[in-house]
C-alpha cells in the first residue's frame, strides 16, 4: 500500500513515515522544505533501511500534485504540510490561510481527480480555543482564536462537508495536543527555526547550553504550581495514531490524539532534571498573551474508535528529546 505523507521531512512526518515503513507501507514524501532539511529523509532512510520516494514540491501546486497520482499508485494521503506557528499566523493571517486551507483545497481536489479518496488530515486541539471542559472531548464548543487555529477549523469544515456530499470519501481529522520527544534512535526530532517558540525545545537547548535559562509564562494560573498545563504526547505515539487512523479509516472520524492527562511547566522541568541529570534554570515571567491555564484531552475516543492510545511516559519524552538534543546541537544542520 502506497502513502502520500506530504509534508513528510517535517517533525511529526518524519517519525510517521519511520513508523508506516516499519508497519510495511510504501511511502512517497511531498515537502517544500519550507520549515525542514532533506537531512531528515536521509535519517528516515539510515533508520529503516527502506528507500523513500521524495518529491520536492509544494501541496499548492496542482501540476505538482497531478504528477505525483499519476506516477505512482497512491492508496491514501496523510496530509502534514502547512504552517504551525500561532504568533506568526496573527502577525501573517493571509500566509496561513493560503498554505493551510488553499494546500489542503488542491491536494483534495487532485485526490478528487484521481479517484483517491483515503486521507487522514493534521488537526489541532488548538480548533477548542478557550474550552472549560478538562479533559477536552471532541463533542467540546470550537473557538478557535488565532487564525492557525481557525485555518485548521476551516479545513476540518470543507473535509466535513466533503464527507457529507460523497460517502465514499474516508477521512480521519486527528486533533493533536503538544507532541514532543524524538525517535529513540536520535536520528530525527524537532528542528525548529531561531528560538523555539514551544516549551519542550527551548528546555532541550538549556539543557545544552544553547540559550541561557527557561522563562516560564506565569505562575498564577489555577493549577497545582501555578503554571500551565498541557497534554504532552510522545511524537511517536502520535505517529502510531496515524497508523492506526489509516488502518480504520471509514467515513469521516474526528478523534483527539493526547495522552489524556495534564502536567504543568513545572512537571516537565522537574522531570526533564530527574531524567537527565541536569538542572534547567529557569525564571517566572508574566504570562504569555492567549495562553490557556489547562488543556488537556478526553482521549477515549481514540481508544474506543482506533484502537490506540499513548504508551510513552513523561520521562520517555524528557529522555527522548534530550538524547536527540545532545547528538544534533544543531539539529539537521550538519
Ligand atoms: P513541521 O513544520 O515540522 O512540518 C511541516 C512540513 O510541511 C515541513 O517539512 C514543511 O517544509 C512542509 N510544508 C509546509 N508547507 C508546505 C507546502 N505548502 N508544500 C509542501 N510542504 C510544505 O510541523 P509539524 O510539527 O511536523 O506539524 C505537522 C502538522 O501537524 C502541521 O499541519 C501542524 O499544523 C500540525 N500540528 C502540529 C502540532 C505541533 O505542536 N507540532 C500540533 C498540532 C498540529
Ligand atoms: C506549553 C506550556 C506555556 C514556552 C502550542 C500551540 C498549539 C500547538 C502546540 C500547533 C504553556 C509554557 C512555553 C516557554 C513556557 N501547535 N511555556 N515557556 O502553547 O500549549 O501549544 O503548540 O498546533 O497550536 O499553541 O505549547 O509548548 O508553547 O507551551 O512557560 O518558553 O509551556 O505557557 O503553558 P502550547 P507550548
């Protein structure tokens, strides 16, 4: 069975495409490499042993897009490519719109054409906005409140109504929490650009050396500490969720994909030190503008519908992403 992963040399494509190989598909890989290095594919390549078909594209191009279906028989198309920073999306609201529901409008159309009908979409738990709901279930209120978040609704709203208009259509919109972590091997992980935005890189590279100490947005928050919490998945439980999406894929399923408990700033602090041996300083800092006290799934949906559900803990995360860090100080830049 051929999977189009577009987006593939990214952080969570990439540890998906080890995992489809693993589980015995073939797997062609559509990246720009907007946000991404072909170094990742080449790591994807040393770990399985397997050869990956990569196309140097963009998922905006319908010729692009033509002449992938046309030369290689694609059974189905998990679809990761598109822009995920929030900050940037309120700074740049059109670049988002274009990239992530344009790209998600031809890829669909071009599957349309050629009678492939077999996708599973990147959503984002970001589509709750603010949700009093703890856990959050997919039954939740939508409020998305940046346009990242409202662009991934916006897709999982054209999806829906693609559903309801041809019943052959089989489509899995998977609500991701906050993957973090890296594949056991240290081959492949999170390669952000600059200063990571996001709370598990920026501890990795203290931990390094790389940046000076943790700020922590705010210690006011209605929780245990004080400071946020968040639904943590382990990457590659994140990439399994999609093996076992595809592999029950029938009509339209809308399922979060979260470890379905909350731990805060702190938790993760303490146990990144606990797992590693090093201390990570840090400083509490005002809060950072929409971030939300808590935030974490009601994850029994993907348990019941797909089978699935996490198995790496907290520690596995810190041990992971530390052991990824310490071998690529400057990530895929070799
Ligand atoms: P990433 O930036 O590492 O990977 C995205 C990949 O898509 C990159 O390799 C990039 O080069 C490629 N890409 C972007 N626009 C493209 C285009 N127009 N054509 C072809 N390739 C393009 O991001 P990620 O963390 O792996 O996220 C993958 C998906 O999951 C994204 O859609 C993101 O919105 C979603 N998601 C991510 C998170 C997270 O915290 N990482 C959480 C929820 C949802
Ligand atoms: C986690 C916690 C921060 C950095 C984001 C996107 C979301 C999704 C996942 C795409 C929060 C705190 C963080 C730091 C800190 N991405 N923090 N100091 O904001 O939950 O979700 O990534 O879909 O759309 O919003 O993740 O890692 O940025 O923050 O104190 O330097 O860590 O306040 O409580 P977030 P995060």
């Amino acid at each position: 069975m051929i999977v189009l992963v577009t987006g593939g040399a990214g952080y969570i494509g990439s540890h998906t495409c080890v995992e489809l190989i693993n589980a015995g598909y073939e797997v062609v890989v559509l990246d720009s490499f907007i946000n991404s290095k072909e170094e990742s594919i080449k790591r994807i390549e040393n770990i399985t042993g397997k050869t990956v078909v990569l196309v140097k594209g963009d998922v905006r191009d319908k010729d692009c897009l033509r002449s992938i279906f046309k030369n290689y028989s694609i059974n189905a198309v998990i679809h990761f490519s598109g822009l995920k920073a929030v900050g940037e999306s309120v700074a740049n609201p059109l670049k988002y719109y274009d990239y992530n529901v344009m790209g998600s409008l031809a890829l669909t159309e071009i599957m349309a054409e050629f009678n492939v009908k077999n996708l599973v979409f990147s959503s984002s738990a970001t589509v709750y906005g603010f949700s009093d709901n703890k856990p959050i279930p997919e039954t939740s209120q939508l409020s998305p409140f940046n346009p990242y978040g409202q662009s991934k609704r916006m897709v999982e709203q054209i999806l829906e109504d693609l559903s309801k208009s041809d019943a052959s259509w089989n489509i899995a919109l998977l609500r991701y929490f906050n993957p973090v972590g890296a594949h056991k091997s240290g081959m492949i992980g999170e390669d952000p650009n600059g200063i990571p935005n996001n709370l598990m890189p920026f501890v990795s590279q203290v931990a390094a050396g790389k940046l000076k100490e943790l700020s922590i947005f705010g210690n006011d928050y209605p929780t245990k500490d004080g400071t946020g919490v968040r639904d943590y998945i382990h990457v590659v439980d994140l990439a399994l969720g999609h093996i076992a999406a595809l592999k029950k894929l029938n009509g339209l399923m809308i399922i979060n994909l979260g470890a379905g408990a909350g731990y805060s700033v702190l938790d993760l602090v303490h146990t990144f030190e606990k797992t590693t041996g090093i201390k990570i300083p840090f400083k509490i800092v005002n809060r950072r503008p929409g971030d939300i006290a808590i935030y974490f799934a009601d994850a029994t949906m993907a348990k019941e519908k797909l089978g699935w559900q996490t198995k790496y803990s907290l520690e596995d995360i810190c041990r992971d992403s530390w052991h990824w860090q310490s071998k690529n100080p400057n990530g895929y830049n070799t």
